[in-house]
C-alpha cells in the first residue's frame, strides 16, 4: 500500500466525515466513491478527534470539573465532525422507533425535523458519553482520558463500516447508495488499522489488557443487534443508520472502559 496513496485516503476521508479544510489537491480525479476511501475512516477519525482530545487534557491538567471538560471536548468534537453522526442518530432513532413500516420509516429518516425518539436518543449519547469521559478522568488522568476519545473516535469509524457492508442500501437514491459499498479489503484495513489505534493508546494510558478487551469488544458488538434491526425494519442501510452506528459503537467503547478500569 503506496503511503502516498493512504495519506489521499486519510485526507479524503477526513473531508467526508468532518468539516475540517482538505486542500483541494487531494481530490484530483476523485469520482466521489468511498469504496477503497473508507480503509482511512479510522485514521480520519483519530485526525478529526485530537483537537478535542488536546482540548479536554488541557481543561482538565488546569484543574477544570471533569464532567464540564468532557462537555467542552464533545461540544468540539461534534462542531469540528458537523453533527453528522449525531443526526443520523437522531433520524435514525425517530425513523425505527416511529415509522409503523418500511416507507414510513424511511420518510421519517428523510425528514429534517427531529422528533422525541431523535432528542431522547441525542440526550443519552451526549450524557453517556460526557459521564464515561469524566469518569476516565478520574481513572485515567487528562492525557490518558484524551487517549481514550482518540481511541473511541478511531474504533467506531471502523464498525460504522461493518454495518455498511453487511446490508444493502435501503434506498437507491440515498447518500450512502452513492458513494458506493466498501470495498471488503478496504473493510478489513480499516478494521485492523482501527483495533491498533485503539489498544495502542490505551496501553499507554496504562489501561489492563482485560478492561481494554471488554471495550473493544463492547464497541465492536453493538454493532450487531443494530444491524439486525434495520434488516428486520427497512431492509438495509442508509447514510442516517451508519452514523448511527458510529454514535453506538463510541458510547459503548467509553462506557465499558470507565466501568471496567
């Protein structure tokens, strides 16, 4: 895999999933597909989380509440990715939990208005989130803590992608059905470069091999039951299930890791 190569992927990446200014260079001949793109997601994600991880060890070495300094370090998180995850939870959590079948669970996803399933589902992401963070400030210190949503934001691009790839798309004109579907090397890459990103920095932080193993394996397996429920309700995936599943994916890694170190 030519580095060259990779770093266009990372820079692509980091422009679909962020809004965080790509030179335009980056894109000569790009046609939009995300095929081979996605084996970067856990690399972008690690690019996209580090200025609100740097935010959140800072606030917290300068002695700031841990609880107020997760906030901050997700409020930044969220600009810097422009909600995107955070609104396909919410579509996606108001289009299963409303629609009665397959068409109206579909419209209601492409709704722009956010319902009460969608604030409940953003309330509890945000809250799990905010709370598991300030925890690990406690166990982890502020670098290791920052260490972790690195960690979290790496590992769950990567399960995002097995979700995408084990449905087709529920909708042929949908965002998702346009970038293609992820290439299955590509998947694996992203896979294995996504578990490295994660126990690397974690082991630095000095979390146990067992604690880290359970968040691994927490943030991975979430996907599974999701998985199951969109095939059973709208027989695939769109672009508001897999941001959904990024949004699972990092609340349970952060969640099983501040319960369990």
């Amino acid at each position: 895999m030519p580095i060259q190569s990779f770093v266009t992927d990372v820079a692509r990446a980091v422009a679909f999933l962020s809004r965080l200014p790509v030179p335009a260079r980056f894109f000569e001949g790009d046609d939009g597909r995300l095929s081979r793109t996605v084996r970067a997601f856990p690399a972008a994600g690690a690019v996209i989380a580090l200025p609100a991880a740097l935010l959140l060890a800072l606030l917290l070495l300068l002695g700031g509440a841990p609880l107020l300094a997760a906030l901050m370090a997700l409020l930044l998180s969220t600009l810097i990715a422009g909600g995107l995850h955070e609104d396909g939870l919410a579509d996606a959590a108001d289009g299963l939990g409303g629609g009665r079948d397959r068409e109206r669970a579909l419209a209601i996803m492409k709704d722009s208005r956010t319902g009460s399933y969608g604030v409940l589902a953003l309330i509890f992401s945000l809250g799990l989130r905010a709370a598991a963070l300030s925890s690990l400030a406690v166990a982890l210190g502020p670098f290791g803590t920052g260490l972790a949503l690195i960690a979290a934001a790496s590992l769950s691009r990567a399960t995002m992608l097995l979700h995408w790839r084990a449905l087709p798309p529920a909708r042929t004109d949908g965002v998702a059905a346009g970038v293609g579907l992820p290439e299955r090397f590509a998947v694996r890459l992203a896979l294995g470069s996504a578990v490295l990103l994660a126990i690397l920095p974690m082991l630095i932080a000095g979390v146990s091999p067992a604690a880290l193993f359970m968040a691994l394996a927490l943030g991975f397996l979430v996907e599974k039951p999701f998985t199951r429920l969109c095939r059973r309700r709208i027989g695939g995936h769109t672009g508001d299930t897999i941001g959904a599943t990024q949004q699972l994916s990092e609340i349970a890694f952060l969640a099983t890791l501040a319960l369990a170190v």
